[in-house]
C-alpha cells in the first residue's frame, strides 16, 4: 500500500506561522481499514512504518480478514454482519488480532479516512465474480462510513510455477492471470465513481 500513501493528503506542513496546531495535527493524521484476507495481511505488514517515514504521527490501521476470503462471501458477511471475521488493529506500530469479530463494528470503531477492498486472489480476474457484490459492499461500507473515501488494492499475479488449482481459471499462465486483472479493474473500478484509487500492489 505504499502507493496509496503518494495520492494521501501530504503530511508535510507549509511552513506558516499562523497555522494553529488543530490543522497541523490533521495533516499528520491518517486511518486505513482493509477489508480483505491474507493479502491484505501482507499488504499493510510495513505500511505503519512507511507512514511514519513519509510525516504521519497519528497512524490507525484495520484488517477485517477471513482466509482466501472473495467478494461474494465479504457481501454475505457485511449483509448479516457475521461475526466471522478476524480483526487486526495497529496503532502504535505493532499488530493486534480479536477473533469473532462483527464487521460493522471495525465500520463504526474509527472515524476511517480510507477504506480498501479487494477481491480474492482466485477470481480477481474473473469480470462475472465482481457483480452484485462489490456494490453490496461499496453501499454499506458507504452508509456506516460516509466519510471515507474507498480504494481498491489491485492484488497480483500467481507467481509462474504456482500449482494452486485456482490458477487454472487463467491457463496456469502468470500473463494470462495479470492481463485479467487489469482488464477487470479497468471495467469495474476505473469506471466506478465510489472508488478514488487503485492501489497496484505486487
């Protein structure tokens, strides 16, 4: 996620001596809710320490995660607000897990500035797995969130030797499986008004 960090707000003041310390503590403030699963997890493993690299001082991180989870299941989830979910939280730089934990609880638990979402690394290039269930998600996270601004993670290829029966859906070929991807988030996030970002992680 270090490229969600260049199209942050800056933390860097400007300088002027009228600024009162309110907007100088909000410049350096900033709060990240992923709803994903593993690659989520390994996607923000650094990214406290490469905020505070970059000027944050006040950094809270979320991970709402279930293993291999996939839209269609994070859809179910919300809807019924299963407590199903493990929850990270770092806030000091050093992660923290609850088990059984309700999603709109992570929602409602902090005032989020952005909140990611991803699909599952198997059908991530797959166009037909993405609807109604990104827009189930986007509408809920958006009625209990108003103010955080959604970004998508762009999760990456298989890696060329992968023996993962899920790599069949794209001719056991790490190309085929990167072209998918792309393809798919130019069709359904580029042009998704409720996204302000792509994170292309790999």
């Amino acid at each position: 996620l270090a490229v969600c960090a260049c199209e942050m707000p800056s933390a860097e003041t400007s300088g002027d001596e009228g600024k009162d310390q309110t907007s100088e503590q909000e410049e350096k403030s900033i709060s990240i809710l992923a709803v994903g699963n593993s690659f989520s997890v390994d996607a923000m493993q650094y990214l406290y320490g490469i905020l505070k690299d970059v000027g944050y001082d006040e950094i809270v991180l979320g991970n709402l995660y279930i293993s291999g989870c996939v839209l269609e299941t994070h859809a179910s989830r919300f809807t019924d607000n299963s407590a199903s979910y493990k929850y990270y939280i770092n806030t000091e730089g050093e992660w923290t897990s609850t088990e059984s934990y309700r999603p709109l609880d992570a929602l409602k638990s902090h005032d989020w500035d952005f909140v990611t979402l991803q699909q599952g690394s198997s059908k991530s290039g797959l166009e037909d797995t993405f609807d109604p269930y990104l827009n189930t998600l986007t509408e809920i996270i958006k009625g209990n969130c108003p103010q955080a601004n959604l970004v998508w993670h762009m999760t990456w290829a298989y890696q060329a030797d992968c023996t993962l029966n899920a790599f069949n859906n794209y001719d056991n070929n790490q190309q085929t499986m990167y072209d998918a991807i792309l393809d798919v988030v130019k069709k359904k996030i580029l042009l998704n008004p409720d996204f302000i970002t792509i994170v292309p992680n790999g």
